[in-house]
C-alpha cells in the first residue's frame, strides 16, 4: 500500500478513547491489548476507510510538530502494523463503511 | 492482570472513567437456581430505546468492558438487537448466560457480532446435581450442547462454576469436562445474600473444612505454599489502598436503570430514566462516599493480620450491615488461607461455634461435606 491508500478500523474489535490514548483489543485475538498514543490514536480515528492516507499525514502535521515526510511514513507504518493484527483492513482503494454487523436479528 | 491492562486501570482511575460496567438486561430467567440472589419478576425493565440511549452514554463515558448479564440475557426478545448495538459502538462485550436458549444459529449470530467472552454457568457434570440446582430437567444438556455450538464457531467460552454444599465434591470433574469442551472454567466459592437482604441462602455455602480443601488444591491455586503463606506487615501503601474497583472504575446497572457500585453492592446511587448517567457516575453522594473509602478506615480490617492478603469485598460488608466494616465470607477464606482468624472472626468467636470451625484447625484432612 502506498501514501494514496487507505486504511479502516475493523468491526473485529473493541476499542475506546482513554484521555489522550485509544485501547484496542481483537476480538478474534483477546490476548493482545493494544494502546496507542495521541498521534497514532488520531490515526486510528481517522482510519475510516474514505481518508486517504497522505490527508491523515496531513493531518498528523496540523496538529504536531513533524515533518510531512516523517508522518506520512509514520502513518503508513502504523496502518500495516495495525493490518497485521487484524485492528485495520488496508486497500489501494476507499473502503465501504457499511455497517458490518448488519444481519437479520432474532 | 497484563502489565498493559493494569495501566489502563490506573489511567481510567486517575481520569474518572468507568472502565467496566454490567448491565443486567433482565432478572428474568428460565431457570430457579437455588442460590440466586435476584427476584425474577420483571419490575418494569428499561426499553430497548432506553438500553440503546444507556450504551450510548456508557460509550461517551468511556466504558470499554461491558458485561451483559440478567436474569438470562436471551429471555429479552430484543437481546441480539441490544448486543448489536453494543458492537457498533465497539464496547468489549462479555455475556453472562446459562446458554439454554443458544442452538446453532444463536451461536452464529454471537459469532457475527464478535464478543470478548462467553461465561456459562455450569453446577456439576452430573445431571441430577445441576439439574437440581437450576430446577430446571434437562438444562445441563441444553447448556453444555449450548457451549458445543459456540466452540464450533470458535468463540471463547468460560465456564463458571459455583461451589456450594450440593455441588462442592464434583468441581474437579467439572474441570475436567471443561478440558474435555476446550473451554475454560472459573471457580467461585462464594454464595451471596438476595439483593433485597435475605441471607438465607448463605446456609448453602461450603463450610469452612471445604474451603479451607479448595484452597489447598494445587490445580487451583498454584503454588499452594506461597498461596497460604503468613500475610505480610500491614504497611501505608496498603493502608492507603482501595478496595476493589466498585465505585471507582466499575459500576453496575440493574434492569430498571438503578445504579449501584456493583453487582455485589446492592447502595442506591441514582437511576439513568431520571438522571444522565455520567451525571450519576460523577456526582453520587452514594458512589463518591464509596471512593472515599481507603483501607486506613475500614472498621477492624485495618488492625486486622490478615489485611494485606484480604479479599474484602465491601459490597458483601454493606450487605452485612456497614460498607466501611469487615465481610465475614472474606474473612472466613482468609482463615482457610493464612490459618489467622480475622479480627472480626475472632470478636464474633463465642457466636459462631458449628457455622466456622476455628477450632479444628488445620483441617487438611477433613472429610468434604457433600
């Protein structure tokens, strides 16, 4: 995935904002616990699959005090590391947000 | 507890969130179980407009842990309504059943959503035990069929097992019917008084002689010596120490939107149809007199040995009559544990000849009361 892709939460877990941090755990995988600090929780909020990663950068550099090229490659970093616990699903492409619990209910 | 999970404990303490919360959708149930301590009739249970507005809130709040627990949860028909809900809104969901209304597609369903856990309540292996507890014929099948259909599709299932006197020599096979299922299982001696008072259940407790074997189970506690090993000096860091989360990053929510510090502090501490939630969490006299509470104060337990290692819970002291006072269940293991007779045990003494057996220490090689 290059600066143009995107990035999703998954529907696959749970997760919060606590103060400045945001806690993720996987649901497929509840051993892992997963906290991430102000600039990567800000990444995380604004991975909803419609924001290209190079605007979330940007974002990154309007609100601390880093280089664009070393947020851009920060954020992408983040994202495949992310990816590969399975907390964020990546594409080259923007990814739909429907809603991925919908089912027939009971 | 993970390094990690501790840090977010103290993170949520230090910021006022409540990190965990049960919410009781129902106290109906299916089942009669012998030890209950909730009224099944339904008193008027919030909507599910009401229940989706409350997570809604709990999510603003910053709940992570969010438990779903009755009464029996599907005894709602709006129940995987509810849970979806708690999923969009990316709650860490853990439920609380007896399973009995789960078949295949229930479990898929369970599944779809995601949740962190299942806790199933299992008595005995043996029919006749369980059935009997639950007087409900057929329900250990029902249950244990239940936890098959969830393993199949792969989801966490955590056995719960009450020990009581009806039950209390058949936990080892219990276990071993967990290991069997690949699931897990949790022990828990300890039978509570009604929510309305009533502690008459507390005569189905195992005795003394029981808990005191239980403690001395090795596939249970580890390291049984280090386990029972003499408490340590009563320092200021635990004299400043709080009791439990109750109150302080956790709190329970009844079906009818009362408040309490916990499932287990049954103190009145406001009601979500008629205050916001945060409002409650924030401003309670009720839970903010429940935070105030250190180890330093508490009535007898801080002179008391055995204070270090305790595991005082102060909603069972409230039920005995002062949320600041001893709880003698919590001192009666702490005597199966350290061989100390609590202060509380020990002022109690002359009353409780035949209900703690203080004198037949060490008990090791009592008989098991069936």
């Amino acid at each position: 995935m290059n600066q143009n892709g995107y990035a999703r939460r998954s529907s696959r877990v749970a997760a919060r904002r606590l103060g400045d941090e945001v806690v993720i755990m996987s649901i497929e995988n509840t051993a892992f616990l997963f906290s991430l600090n102000r600039v990567a929780a800000l990444i995380w909020e604004a991975a909803d699959g419609m924001t290209s990663i190079e605007e979330i950068s940007a974002r990154i550099c309007s609100r601390f005090d880093v280089a664009p090229k070393a947020a851009l490659e920060d954020a992408l970093d983040l994202v495949k590391r992310l990816a590969k616990h399975g907390i964020l699903q990546m594409s080259d492409t923007p990814i739909s947000a429907a809603n991925d619990f919908v089912q027939e209910s009971r | 507890m993970s390094s990690l999970l501790q840090e977010m404990n103290a993170n949520a303490l230090k910021l006022g969130i409540p990190l965990g919360v049960q919410l009781d959708l129902t106290y109906r149930c299916n089942e009669r179980c012998i030890h209950c301590y909730l009224d099944h009739d339904d008193q008027g249970e919030m909507t599910t407009t009401e229940i989706k507005d409350l997570l809604d809130q709990l999510a603003n709040a910053g709940v992570f842990f969010l438990t779903l627990s009755g009464g029996e949860i599907l005894m709602r028909r709006d129940f995987f309504e509810i849970l979806e809900h708690a999923r969009v809104l990316a709650f860490c969901v853990k439920l609380k059943t007896n399973a009995v209304l789960i078949h295949e597609k229930e479990a898929e369903r369970i599944q779809a959503l995601g949740v962190e856990s299942i806790q199933v309540s299992i008595y005995s292996h043996r029919h006749e035990v369980h059935d009997a507890i639950t007087k409900m014929p057929g329900s250990l099948r029902r249950s244990l069929d239940a936890i098959r259909f969830l393993r199949t599709k792969g989801l966490r299932v955590i056995i719960a097992n009450v020990l009581m006197l009806k039950n209390i020599q058949d936990y080892p096979s219990v276990r071993a019917l967990a290991e069997e299922l690949g699931v897990e299982v949790t022990i828990d001696p300890t039978i509570t008084p009604k929510m309305d008072g009533d502690r008459s259940l507390l005569d189905l407790n195992i005795d003394q002689a029981a808990l005191s074997r239980v403690f001395h189970d090795q596939d249970l506690v580890g390291d049984v010596e280090g386990f029972h090993s003499p408490p340590s000096t009563i320092d200021d860091a635990t004299l400043d120490s709080l009791p439990c989360s109750a109150g302080h990053t956790a709190c329970y929510v009844s079906p009818y939107g009362d408040v309490y510090p916990c499932v287990q502090f049954p103190l009145p501490s406001g009601n979500v149809r008629r205050t916001k939630f945060l409002d409650i969490w924030h401003h309670s006299p009720q839970l903010n007199e429940v935070r105030s509470i250190s180890a330093r104060e508490l009535t007898g337990c801080s002179k008391c040995l055995n204070l270090k290692s305790c595991t005082r819970c102060p909603g069972l002291a409230y039920m005995e009559g002062n949320m600041r006072g001893p709880s003698t269940q919590d001192c009666e293991k702490s005597l199966a544990r350290t061989g100390i007779p609590s202060t509380n045990l020990l002022s109690k003494k002359p009353t409780l000849a035949g209900l703690v057996q203080i004198g037949r220490l060490p008990i090791l090689q009592s008989p098991v009361t069936a």
